[in-house]
C-alpha cells in the first residue's frame, strides 16, 4: 500500500463525513478516494474501483460540455486545479461508470502540503437539473 502525505490521509477522512460529493486526485492525477454522496453520481462504489491512475479514469468518466462537447481532462476543474495549481469551477455533464449522463457543477482546488509542495487537488460536485 502507498504511503501517502498526511495531508491527503486527513483530506479523505474529512471526505468520508462530508454530504457533498467528493473527489480527491494526487498531484499526477491519479484518483485516491471519492466519499459515499460522489458514489451515486459516478455510478459505482469506491470501494468496487478503488483507486486508479490518471489514464484510466480518462477512458471510463466521460466529461462533455452542456452541449456534448468534448472536455479535455486538462480543461476540467480538477485538471485546472492539478495543472495550474488554482481553483476552478465548471458546469458539465458527467458519464458515470453505470452509463448514465447527469449534469453537474464542479469547483476544485490544489491541495499544498507542508512547505509548499503540490500534493494533488480535491474536486466537490453536484448534480444539477438543466433547463
């Protein structure tokens, strides 16, 4: 098992008891833990994909505009956070593991550890209705 910044440790412990959902990447982009409320909006438990690097969760969560538009993982809120080390916030729609599409909102943020260093970034959404 990886040994990971107590940052992060206590980054997901607080996402376990948060009614929002949350997402939390490390500072290559590889998923490290997304609480129970994100579970119903990405289409699976936690506990059954666990985490996985960054070019996986680019093939199984779609990410498209309102349009339909394609989204670069670059473009999206946590990309933005990760890459540019900045908060981001983004309306999207979202393919979740169970093939359902839902529009979302995202704000994420760079999570910074002790002196400085870049650790990942954490990502909060919900779902939204479209009008």
């Amino acid at each position: 098992m990886p040994q990971y910044a107590i940052e992060l440790i206590l980054l997901k412990q607080l996402a376990s008891y948060l009614a929002l959902p949350v997402f939390i990447a490390d500072a290559e982009g590889d998923l490290l833990f997304y609480n129970e409320p994100a579970e119903a909006l990405l289409g699976r438990r936690y506990d059954e994909a666990g985490e996985m690097p960054v070019d996986e969760l680019a093939t199984i969560f779609a990410l498209t505009e309102i349009d339909g538009t394609p989204i670069a993982s670059d473009d999206t809120p946590i990309g933005i956070a990760l890459l540019k080390k900045e908060p981001a916030h983004h309306r999207l729609r979202l393919r979740g593991l169970d093939g359902v599409w839902r529009t979302i909102e995202a704000t994420a943020f760079p999570i910074e550890g002790h002196g400085g260093s870049h650790l990942g970034a954490v990502a909060m959404f919900w779902e939204v209705s479209t009008p």
